[in-house]
C-alpha cells in the first residue's frame, strides 16, 4: 500500500502553471539520481539540449530546477526571502565533517601570516569547525588547481613560453631595483599569469550553487519568460555547462586557449557577450554574491606563488613529451575542482644560478 502511493505521488505530481519543463526520469521516486551521480555534466548537458536553459529534475525524491542563463542567475544569487542556501550548506558539511553548523559568518578578522618572507593576507573564520571548512576547501580546491595549471603549461609550450617571457620581465626589473619587492607577483601586473590561471579555472572548476526554496517564488528570467518555482523544491546553478563551457560564450570551449581572457594589448578581457547581451557572469570558479569563496585572493595569491617558484627555481619538462593531461574524475562535478583521473610525469632540476629561464 505504502509502495503504491509513494508510485502514484511519482507518476502523478501536483504541477502547477508556469512550471519549468519537468523530468521524472523512468524510476520511480529515484528519478534521475545515479546518472547525476555519476557524471552531472554529461547528464546536464543531456536535459539542456533536450528542455532549454531551465528545467527541473527528479533526483532521489527531491525536485531539482536547473537554471542554466548566466543571464538570469542574478534572480537566484541575490535572492535572500524566498529562496535559502544554509541547509544545503550544512547538510554538505554534516555529510564532510559530522559538523552541525548553525551560522557561518565568512569574514571577521583580518590578519597577515608571514611564511617565507612574504606577507599573504588571509582571512580567519569565526570558529574552530569554520577553519576546518575553510582549510577543506583550499586542500581540496587550490592542491588540484595547481596541478591543472602546471599541467596545461607544460602540454601547450607556447602558453608555458608566454608566461615565463612575463616572468622574466618581472626579475629583470627588480633587479635594477636597489631595494626589490619581496613578493614580485604582488608588485607588479601578471596579465598573462592571470589569463592562464582563468583559462585552467574555465576548464577544471566545476561548482554547483544550491538554494531551497522556501516560499513560492515567480523567477524572472532575462527574456522576460516566467517560471513558478514551488517551495520545498531546489534550484542548482551549475557554472561550468553555462557560461564556462557554453560555446555560444566561449569560442571552442573544449580548448585550452591561454589568452582567451587577454585584449590585443595585452590587458584583461572582461568583455563576453551571449545573444548580444554582455554578460555579469562569464566565469564563476569561486561562486558568486555574498556566497563567494572567502579564501578566493589567499587562494589566488597561493596558487600562483607556488608556480612562479616552481618556474623560478626549476627546470621542468615531460617525461614523455607526446602526453596528454590525464582526464579529469566525473563523480567530482558539483564539489569545486574537478580531480584528476590519473597522473603527468614530470622530470624536473634545479636551476643553476647562472641558468636563465
């Protein structure tokens, strides 16, 4: 008895107007939970090309709408009455760390840590199971960021080139300096550095933004069509199928460009356009609003610290000059950076001192 209402609540759902396109998937109450599971990406990127820039999902009981217009991720972000993104955030941590967290305020005192001689600020969380959060994240995020940028400098010469000639430009102009900075990357413009590093975030970063509803909400989306979203229901933004690997944005998306983020004139591109409209949100590897990483600038400054030292002091090159960047983990699509699904033998020296770069 009990099997046959909960099938007759699947095959029968209390839909009103205005609703996003649904799909139920064909098994009852699971929906469509082992394919998202399995790789979100492939199964989005399926249901996009199938209902459009919004739809909804039935995945293990719960009803998911996905809203995939850059667009219109404003009505979602900014939205702090209808829409709530704490019990996802502690369900997640509870899963992690067994952690019941009420509240997390992000940012609260500022302090500055000395390590190697270079002064990194950093950003303290309000307690103890906060900073376990927060040192998660950067094990778990910044570790394979690193490993990607690496990676993609060492698989496309001409970026790793690009980058280096930069770098050199810096040491060269300290050096005429009486008193040089500490921290080269922190006294001058890395414009090129920053490209690639956007480029590899482009590729590797794949977050999902997660809110509950919690009362009915009419969405607004760009083009003036509304949608009713019902409370108890979700929504998931998901960056990386839309604007970070949507062609209609990104030319060749598939592609490691490493001046896809750079004008003519060697200065920041910030300039994309979909449908002719010029976009707020072309990349979002650190989230978006008041949900943004905290840790983004110690994260930044970290990962690029720890390449230019590796360029600096190292001498690097492929065991196997014909490899390719091993494919990335699917199961890790939603969770921050993607993982990779294998290893990229690298020899590496020490530089002499009298060896250039």
């Amino acid at each position: 008895m009990a099997f046959t209402l909960i099938l007759m609540s699947f095959l029968i759902p209390v839909r009103q107007k205005n609703e996003p396109p649904l799909d139920k998937g064909l098994i009852p109450w699971l929906g469509h939970a082992l394919e998202f599971g399995k790789d979100a990406a492939k199964f989005l990127a399926r249901m996009k090309e199938k209902h459009g820039d919004i739809f909804t999902v039935c995945v293990a009981g719960h009803y998911v709408t996905v809203l995939l217009d850059p667009n219109s991720f404003d009505a979602i972000i900014n939205d702090t009455v209808f829409l709530d993104f704490t019990r996802a955030r502690n369900q997640l941590l509870k899963r992690i760390f067994s952690l019941q967290l009420p509240s997390i305020k992000p940012t609260v005192y500022p302090f500055y840590v000395h390590i190697n001689r270079t002064y990194m600020q950093f950003f303290m969380l309000e307690d103890v199971s906060a900073c376990l959060v927060g040192c998660f994240s950067f094990q778990c995020n910044a570790g394979p960021a690193a490993f990607w940028l690496l990676g993609f400098l060492l698989t496309h010469p001409e970026a790793m080139e690009a980058v280096k000639s930069e770098i050199r430009c810096l040491t060269l102009q300290d050096t005429s300096l009486q008193h040089p900075p500490i921290n080269p990357l922190e006294a001058h413009s890395t414009p090129v550095f920053d490209s690639v590093l956007s480029e590899t975030l482009r590729l590797t970063a794949a977050v999902m933004i997660n809110r509950e509803v919690v009362q009915d909400k009419i969405l607004r989306m760009a083009n003036g069509k509304e949608y009713h979203l019902r409370q108890g229901d979700r929504v998931c933004l998901f960056p990386f199928l839309s604007p970070q690997m949507d062609p209609e944005i990104h030319q060749d998306p598939q592609i490691f460009k490493y001046d896809r983020f750079l004008n003519e004139d060697i200065t920041v591109k910030d300039k994309f356009y979909k449908k002719e409209k010029r976009l707020k949100y072309y990349t979002l590897p650190w989230g978006a609003g008041k949900n943004i990483c905290v840790g983004k600038e110690f994260a930044v400054t970290a990962i690029k610290q720890f390449v230019f030292l590796l360029l600096t002091h190292l001498d690097m090159e492929m065991c196997d000059p014909e490899a390719k960047l091993p494919p990335v983990n699917p199961s890790r699509y939603g969770f921050g950076m993607l993982q990779p699904d294998g290893d990229l033998q690298v020899r590496y020296r020490l530089k002499m001192p009298q060896h250039k770069m």
